[in-house]
C-alpha cells in the first residue's frame, strides 16, 4: 500500500510568482472555451520557472488556488 503524501501549503513566494504569471498570462481575459488553455499556459509557466519549487501544479490547481488568494484579499479589504 502506497504512503500518502503530506499536503503541502503554497509559501509566500509561491503565491507571488503565481499572481506575476496571472498578471502575465491574463486567463481571466481569454475568450469563451480558451479560459483553462491560459490556465494551462500560466502552470507551464510557474513549472518551468527554477524557483518555483512545487512539481504538482496544473491549469485547476493554478486556478483554484489564485481563487483562493482573490477571495482572500477581498475579505480583508471589506
């Protein structure tokens, strides 16, 4: 039987360089049936990137996780 892996949160320079490929890439802009190709192109993005140290993201959990951040930011500002 395989061992689970330990669930691993994002760190700080981890949300950074996703929200800097979002603000790159803009997925929330693309057209109608293109929205998780961008999402795609920015987790291309962050797995080619040296520091970003994560193996695991794909278009969903990029997605999910600025999500995330977005809901985040908008609670403490409110």
């Amino acid at each position: 039987m395989a061992t689970p892996t330990k669930r691993r949160n994002f760190t700080e320079e981890e949300d950074i360089m996703l929200l800097q490929q979002v603000t790159l890439e803009m997925p929330f802009q693309a057209r109608r049936g293109q929205v998780m190709e961008r999402w795609a192109e920015v987790a291309s993005g962050l797995n080619t990137a040296d520091e970003f140290r994560r193996t695991d993201i794909d278009a969903k959990k990029a997605c999910n996780h600025f999500i995330l951040l977005l809901d985040a930011h908008r609670k403490d500002n409110n």
